[in-house]
C-alpha cells in the first residue's frame, strides 16, 4: 500500500512539474544594426571617387525554437536556439580605368573589393533568458525577456576581380577568390518584448520584438578557391589559411511571429 501510494505521488509531482514546460516555435526577419561596410575606392589621374554598402551582418529570415519553464504565472526561464536564411549580399565594383590626360599622363589606384563580390553570412545563437509576464487580460499577456546571447558564426565571401591589358606588355590577369571566416563563441545580450493571445487553453499565439547585440571576432580564415584566368592557382599560395582580428558588430533587430505550446493543460 505504501509503494503505490509513493507512486501515485511521484506521478502526481511528474504532472505537476511537466504542467509548467512549454515549446515555443517561430520565423520571422531582422534587420542588421551593424556598422560594417564593404568598399572600393579608386583614383584616375587625381580624381577619387568609389561606392560602399553596409555588411548587413545578422539580417535575414529567421527560425528558432524556444523551451521554457514557468515557475508561476509572472516569471519563467526561457532557452531559445534559432538561425537565419537568406542572409547575405552582393557587391559590385567596376570602374572605367580612364586614359591618359592632355599631357599623355596616367595614373590608376585602387584599394578595397574590386569586381562581382557576395558574402553569404551562416550563425547559431543561444540565449538563456528569464521572462516576466503580466497577468492575464482577457485572452492577452504581455512579456518582457533577456539575458545572455552566445554566438557562433562564420562567412564565406566570393570575389571575382576582371582582368585588364593597358598595354601588350602590362596584363592584369582575372582572379576568382573564395575565402571563409570562422570564430569561435562570442557572448552578447538578447532583450525581446513581445504579448501572447490564448487560441486555446494550452494554445497561444506569439509576437515579439528582438534585439541582439553582439561583438564578433571572425579571427580565422581559410581560402577555399584560388584562380587566375579561370584556372586553378592554389598551388600559387604561399599558404591557404591565417588568422587575425575581423571584429564586426552582429547587432539586428527584428520581429518574430510563433506558437506556443503549453504541456499538461
């Protein structure tokens, strides 16, 4: 008699903790509040002029999922996961070399990305988070959330520089480049205001507002694809791989729209 009624309580104590788990799952898109830029700049015969375009790092259609745990009906910790699709952007910098001046005088600089570039951003973030709810009006409850964000991340980024011949004797040759960075996990912060709307009792829809600040390190890099005219070089390179400091602001805000399931109700 004393077994079952301990396992009747223990079953009891299952459900009553397995009442307070929820899953949450969402997409949405986000806006890159990052201050990276890709640019090229030139300068023909004296005269500069160029172009440049934000990095738009961390912008893009976003999917994650949420596990949470509410301890009662104001307060719950809250794990969230989610990546992002369609992330990336394309950059182009071609220019007119110009010609000599009246006084059969010419001169051609040139620093930053030339040609066809396109970045294509991959990460996965974290973030443990304590949440703070209202109580119920009608069908609403309005939240507040944050807390850590850890970040990993990496990129890859083509660049396919054109070829020039000034002079029979003085060619520039085309170059096709692919190169990836890669960090190792950054930790920054993740706040996000959001309302629910019960569709049933343990049913509920979801929108919310996310900001995600966090500064990352992309410190290595590796050359995936080396060509010149289109042929294979990457026996040409002294070496295919390095590291060094590429800090960049993985800032973004964006809004998500998800359901939320609730066990044991």
């Amino acid at each position: 008699m004393k077994k079952n009624l301990l396992t009747i309580s223990i079953l009891l104590m299952c459900l009553s903790v397995q009442a307070q788990f929820y899953l949450k799952g969402y997409t949405g898109y986000s806006l890159s509040a990052g201050d990276k830029q890709m640019s090229y700049y030139q300068i023909v015969n004296g005269v500069m002029d160029g172009v440049s375009k934000d990095m738009n790092f961390g912008q893009g259609l976003n999917l994650g999922v949420s596990a949470g745990y509410s301890f009662n009906k104001n307060i719950a910790l809250e794990i969230t996961g989610n990546t992002q699709f369609f992330s990336g952007l394309k950059f182009s910098a071609k220019s007119d070399v110009g010609a000599p001046d009246e006084n059969g005088n010419w001169n051609w600089r040139i620093s930053g990305y030339w040609g066809e570039n396109k970045i294509t951003h991959h990460f996965v973030q974290f973030a443990p988070q304590l949440v703070f709810s209202s109580n119920p009006f009608g069908n609403w409850i309005f939240y507040l959330k944050g807390g850590p964000d850890l970040l990993y991340a990496q990129y890859t980024i083509s660049s396919n520089s054109p070829g020039y011949k000034f002079f029979p004797d003085f060619p520039i040759p085309s170059r096709y480049v692919k190169r990836k960075y890669s960090g190792g996990i950054y930790v920054g912060t993740q706040f996000s205001a959001g309302a629910e709307y019960s569709l049933k009792e343990n049913i509920r829809l979801f929108a919310e507002i996310t900001a995600v600040s966090v500064r990352y390190n992309f410190k290595k890099y590796k050359i995936l694809q080396n060509k010149i005219d289109g042929v294979d070089a990457m026996s040409d390179l002294e070496s295919t791989s390095g590291e060094g400091d590429n800090k960049i602001n993985f800032n973004n805000f964006g809004l998500n729209i998800g359901i939320k399931y609730i066990f044991g109700k």
